[in-house]
C-alpha cells in the first residue's frame, strides 16, 4: 500500500513538474514579447545588406522612417539612398502599396508569402520576422536549457500558418531580453539566426537597438540599426490609409 | 495503455525521408518537390497505340493525385481535333485579305504618346523597385538609368538620352506628320506579318510520329511506331503516408490494370514484408515456444519466461509512436530479432527462480547478470541510433534499443510479480515448482 502511494505521488510529481516547466516556458515568453509589444511605433532605421555574411565591405545601405501600428499594418519611407528617397511602402494584413517618389504613382502589389523577404527590401527579414505578431500565437514553447543567465526555449508550430518548423530562442534572465532566435524550416533545416544586440534606451525603453539577421542557406546577412524610436505614441491615420500614406 | 498505442504507428513511405537529409541529392529532391509540387518517381503503363494513350491521358488527367502526366497523345491531336484545325488553317490561308492598313489619326498619335509615357513610368518603377531589392549599382538600374534622364527619387538630376521623351517631344512636335509615319510602319508591319501568317498556314495534312522530333519519340515509343508509353508524376504528398500511396495505386490500377512504377513497386515490397514479417515473427515466437516447452516441462515455466518479451514487445510498439518515431523497411525486420534476444531474458530468470525458488536471490545473482548484459545490448544499438547517418540504419539502432530495454523492464517488473504469486501467504520463500 505503501509503495502503491509513493509510486502515484511521485507520478503525480512528474505530471506537476512538466506541467510547471511547460507554464514557465509559456510565461518567459510572454514577458518576453512584452518588452517589443506596442500599440504604435515611430522609428529611424538603417538597414545594411551584406549579399556575403562573411564579405563586410560589399554591403548596401538603406536609411527608413517607419511607423508601425498593431500587428499588421507598417508604413516605411526610404530616406535614403538618393536615387530611392521617398519610396514608400504600406504594408497592411496581406496587401501592399508602393509609392514611387519618382513617378508620383502608387500601385498595389501582390498579396505576400509569410517567408518572403519583404517586397525584396528586407534582405533576410521575413514578412513574419518583422511582423509584429507574438510567436506565442503560432509556437509551442518549452524550456530547452535553463542555463544561469539565460533561459533557451523552443517553440514549435501550432497552427498551420506557422512559417518555421522550430525556433530556439535565447532570453536573457535578467532583463527577459530575446538575445537570440534559430529559425529552422523542413525543407532547409537550421536556415536562419537572429541576433538582437547593442541595448540601449529608445523611446523609454531598454531595446535591442541591433538586429542582425543570418541567413544560413544563402549565407548572407542583414544588419537593423534602430538610431531613434518612440513608442505608443500618437500617429496620424494617414500612414495607414492607401488613399493617403503619400500625401 | 501501451495497447491502445500500438495502433499509433505508422509506416514511413517516402524512402528519401530514410536517407541522409543533408545529403546534396536529398536537398535538391526536396526543392523539386517544393517548387515544382510533383514527385520525381513516376508510374508508367504501355499503351497499344496513339488512341489508346489519349483515353488513358484523358483518365489519368482527370485524377487529382496526378501531377503530370508525360505522354506522346499531348503531341499528336486527336482526329478530329486535327481535322477542324485543318480546317481552321484552310480558312486563315485562303482569306483573300488577312489585314487592312490602318490610318493614324492625330487622337491615336496622341494615345501612342501617352503609353509611351506609361511604359517610360514603368521602367522608371522597376528601376527603384530593383534599387530597393539589388542595391545602387544593379544591372537593371543602369540599364534604365542609360534611357532616361538622371533620377532621385522626385528630384531629377543630369540630363540622359531620355529616349522616350524624345520620342513623344518627336510625335506631338508633328502630330500628322507622325500620324502618317505611323501609317505607314503598320503598313511595313502588316506585310511582314502576313508573311509570317501565310508560311504557317501552308500545312494541309495530318501531324503524324514521323512529324515529331527524336527527342520526343525516343522515351514514349516503341521501335514499330505503335505502342507507346505514358508516364505518370504522382503529386508530391503521395508518400505522406501509406494511405496516399495505396489511394493512388489503385486509383491508377483502376484505369490501367497494368500500370507499374515506383509506387506500384513500394506497395507491393510493402505487402510482402508485412506477410513475410509476420509469417516470421509467429514461427520464431512458435518455435521458441516449443523449446520452451520441451525444456522446463511446465507450462507455467513456459508462460513466466515469455511473458516479459510478449508484454515488452506490446510496450515497444506502444512507446514507438507515441515518442514520434515512424516503422519502416528497415527497422521491422528488427523485430523478428528483438523476439530472438528478448526471449532470453526470461528464460535466465525462470531458469534460476525454478532452481532457487527465491526471487531476490534469482534477482541478486541472475537478475543482475541480465541486467548487464541487456544494459550492453542497449548501449551497442543505442550508439547505432545515435551515430548513425542514415535515418534507415539509425532507426535499425533506435527499434532494436526500445525493444532490448522493453523486454528487459518487464523481466525487471513484470516477472517478479507473477513469481509473487506463486507466494502463499505467509510463506518466506517460495519454493515454487522446485523439485
């Protein structure tokens, strides 16, 4: 009777214990993903690709304004190079505007593929990468290593839209910072890794002011430098209207 | 809980999910599929002749697992179909005026004007668009960037050969003039065009084989210009799972009892391994039965010694699916082995328990002997699963350690507690079956 009692609590343990490791992975990730969460956001970016990960000097360099609004809806304005300045993109749900500075014309473009790189702008960022949707939406996530410092996480696919078969995500302890996200696919394996760096206060918040995205596959890499953002601030409806974001 | 598991297994069908994945052969496999959403391994079946290759074209297209079909009917139109197209090109080529010219007038100078205008604004668009995508210095951009003034964004720069303003500066400097210039290059334009025309509409017969080039004829037909083959590209989840794989071959045998490929090869190889497996499995557990009968003269001894492999075999192929592993060519052929080493766990512990009719000292001694020994097996195969690059070989490793380690857990729990019963209460030590 004995032994039929330690052998049910302790199985009752385990069953607790994958139940507390499965809640913490979920609650990492949630204090995770609020530190980037905001209703609106106001950003200056420079946006370096590298076509060879390994190559520094051959890059292309681009400077954008952007504002964000929800999860879907993104507004960017090429600053520079000269030859571009004033393109602007409207991204919202799965449409997309571009207004070309050079002609005054806007035309839609296409609905887009979660995993393609943003209207070719976004050298290794996915529509889904730069998206403001929490991963928790579409991944699993379990506590993979619970190191000192640092907690890894993996998430895999819940839902059929999810562009990725599995990440691992590295989140600092102390600040729940994402410090690093692998990207793997089916068809490609391990494919890309993202690097979220240089921590500085933007907009009243401790963010990661670098983003450096590797892609594995093609072996190039982009590099997202944040000069200045605000955030939850007031944004005027006309970035996001496609009768007027060129105005 | 396990039983009920068993039923969770599946067999894998795609034997390129057995094969190293980052082999470069594998990698380009999976991008074909992806990109071109077919499956490399066709079927094929022999037509007797062009009729009989266009019924079962028009079948298989019709069917929704088929992603292409490659045969010689796409080639060589039906019948009637060729006759009302004759008939079609006899009346193109005998029309007595194929085109009339067209007078520009000044309105159509100024619409032609205007798309020239249109596709100047494109080819600037495109331009930033590759600028935005490729960088400064692309080939595109400078291609544009040699027919148009300099351009920054909605600044102009320098002055270029601005081809197209040039050309509507040209037409709208002189809009009759260039109404009648227009008139007559459609003029030039029709004649040419009309050349082109009559030259093609000079066929007056039948396509026959003989029409059609070497590099079309030699894959789909026989030497005697008769029978041919039609080939088959399933879609690319075809070996998702089994279930897909038999839905499509007989979905195909359905229209062509002979059919025969890759598919058709996998199920059969698939059948027989499934009758042979069991056929197998049953007269080795049989035999072993038999022995173990003739040995321990006791069909008590005999269930105790088998019962650890049967209730280990049940776990195994309970634990399989439920921790994400699929069966496969391979690693079922292991379990005709795992009845022929797990067996002999039991066996060492009934032997020892009939003799010393004490279940600690049979643990003490025996146990621990079978302990290590299995604990060894596990680490050999264990080490295969592990190291091994072909998924095939490492599932062979992974099938073979689940088994060892199954059958070494029952013999661990579930033995001792059947010896338990032959405990009569108050008893110390059971002395069983001992003589």
């Amino acid at each position: 009777m004995k032994n039929r009692l330690q052998f049910i609590s302790l199985m009752l343990f385990i069953f607790a214990a994958a139940q507390l490791f499965a809640q913490d992975a979920e609650a990492i990730m949630r204090k995770a993903e609020e530190k980037y969460a905001f209703n609106t956001s106001k950003a200056e970016i420079s946006m370096l690709v590298y076509p060879q990960a390994d190559n520094e000097r051959n890059f292309r360099e681009y400077s954008i304004l952007s504002y964000g609004r929800g999860e879907e809806e993104t507004y960017l304005e090429f600053l520079s190079p000269r030859s571009i300045k004033g393109l602007r993109i409207l991204s919202k749900g799965g449409d997309q505007w571009v207004y070309f500075s050079s002609t005054g014309r806007v035309r839609k473009i296409a609905g887009k593929a979660k995993k393609e790189s943003v209207r070719g702008v976004g050298g290794d960022f996915s529509y889904e990468d730069l998206g403001g949707e929490d991963m928790r939406k579409k991944y699993d996530f379990r506590v993979l290593q619970d190191r000192s410092d640092k907690w890894v996480l993996e998430g895999n696919p819940k839902t059929e839209d999810a562009t990725y078969s599995r990440l691992v995500v590295t989140v600092d302890k102390s600040s729940y910072l994402i410090e690093k996200i692998e990207y793997y696919t089916e068809e490609e394996g391990h494919y890309k890794d993202m690097y979220m760096g240089e921590v500085k206060i933007l907009g009243g918040r401790e963010m990661p002011s670098q983003v450096v995205m590797i892609n594995r596959e093609k072996n190039s890499k982009t590099v997202i430098i944040t000069h200045s953002a605000l955030y939850d601030i007031s944004v005027d409806e006309k970035y996001f209207n496609p009768n007027r974001f060129y105005k | 809980m396990f039983l009920s598991a068993v039923k969770l297994n599946r067999f894998e069908t795609d034997f390129m999910q057995l094969e190293p994945q980052h082999m470069p052969s594998i990698v380009n496999y999976k991008k074909i599929m992806e990109k071109y959403d077919i499956s490399p391994f066709h079927s094929m079946v022999i037509a007797e002749n062009i009729e009989e290759a266009r019924k079962l074209t028009n079948k298989l297209e019709e069917e929704p697992m088929v992603a292409e079909i490659n045969s010689i009917a796409y080639f060589i139109p039906a019948e009637e179909e060729q006759k009302a197209r004759l008939a079609l090109i006899e009346e193109i080529r005998n029309m007595p005026e194929r085109y009339t010219n067209y007078d520009y007038s000044v309105e159509d100078v100024e619409a032609f004007a205007g798309e020239v205008q249109r596709l100047e604004w494109n080819i600037i668009e495109m331009g930033d668009l590759s600028v935005a995508g490729l960088g400064e210095n692309n080939k595109i951009v400078k291609k544009r960037n040699r027919m148009i003034r300099e351009i920054f964004g909605a600044e102009t720069g320098k002055p270029g050969k601005e081809v197209f303003q040039k050309l509507i500066s040209l037409v709208e400097s002189d809009p009759q003039l260039y109404a009648k210039r227009l008139s007559r290059l459609d003029a030039y334009f029709v004649q040419a065009m009309d050349r082109n025309v009559n030259a093609m509409t000079q066929v007056n017969r039948k396509i026959t084989v003989a029409d059609l080039p070497e590099s079309i004829t030699k894959g789909l037909m026989a030497e005697n210009g008769e029978r041919n083959l039609v080939l088959i590209y399933p879609q690319k989840g075809i070996f998702d799972d089994l279930q897909s794989t038999m839905h499509f071959n007989e979905a195909l045998e359905e229209i062509a009892p002979g059919i025969t490929g890759s598919t058709q090869i996998l199920v059969t190889w698939l059948e027989e391994i499934n009758q042979t497996l069991w056929k197998a499995a049953l007269f080795i557990f049989g035999t072993v039965i038999l022995f173990l009968l003739l040995n321990f003269r006791s069909i008590l001894y005999t269930i105790f010694a088998s019962v650890p492999l049967l209730v280990g075999l049940i776990w195994m192929m309970g634990v399989y699916p439920l921790v994400g592993f699929k069966l496969n060519f391979f690693n079922v052929l292991m379990i005709p082995l795992i009845i022929g080493m797990g067996i002999d766990f039991g066996i060492h512990i009934a032997h020892r328990f009939r003799t010393e009719g004490n279940i600690e000292t049979t643990y003490r001694y025996t146990g621990k002997a079978v302990f290590l020994s299995a604990l060894t097996t596990m680490i050999g195969f264990g080490s295969l699963g592990l190291i091994a690059s072909f998924p095939s070989i490492a599932s062979m490793g992974v099938i073979l350690f689940f088994g060892i380690a199954s059958t070494l857990l029952t013999t661990l729990i579930i033995l001792p507690a059947l010896f338990g019963l032959l405990k009569k209460p108050g008893d110390k030590d059971s002395q069983g079956e001992k003589k």
